[in-house]
C-alpha cells in the first residue's frame, strides 16, 4: 500500500465503526437485500423474516455509518445502499471465505 491510500488514524476508527457496523448477520444480510434495488421496510421485513423493531435497530446502525440510505414517501420508508462501491467488499468478503477459510 503506497504512503497516500494509507489511512489516517481518524480514518481507521471511522473504518473501525463501519465494520462493525457490518459485524452482524442480520446487517450483512439487509446490505446483501438491497444489493439489487432498494427495498421498503416492510418488504424488508417480510424478506428477512423479523420482527419490526428488531430490523429497525440493525437499520438505523447501517444508516448511522453512511451504507445505507433511507427515504421517506409518505407513511413508506425506502431503503437503499448509499455507496454501491462498497459492495465490492462482499466480493472480497465471499473470496476470502471460499478460497482462505
């Protein structure tokens, strides 16, 4: 890694809060169900198969660390990913899996 793509030391804890941000499969799934289109919350929900509250707080955790983004359409909430670059890390995630692990 070249000396100007290191991170900063705000930039490593700021990175530190995204990734455990994702350290929870239920997160990691909400981030791999919007991979496609985004989502309502209900779709979500019922998608997931949990209950409301329980998706709301695993949501509201996502979207405090910029992955997901949320808009609202009346009484509807939608759900997208904020930054579909980061879906790259999937890939990665799902290499080292198959390929380290």
């Amino acid at each position: 890694m070249k000396s100007k793509e290191k991170l900063t030391a705000e930039q490593r804890l700021r990175a530190s809060r995204v990734l455990q941000a994702l350290a929870n499969p239920l997160r990691l799934e909400i981030m791999q169900a919007l991979t496609e289109s985004s989502l309502t919350c209900s779709e979500l929900q019922k998608l997931l198969g949990c209950p409301q509250s329980t998706l709301s707080l695993q949501l509201k955790m996502l979207v405090d660390q910029g992955l997901v983004a949320t808009c609202r359409a009346g009484t509807v909430k939608h759900c997208s990913i904020r930054n579909k670059d980061f879906l790259n890390l999937f890939t990665c995630l799902q290499r080292h899996l198959t390929e380290v692990l």
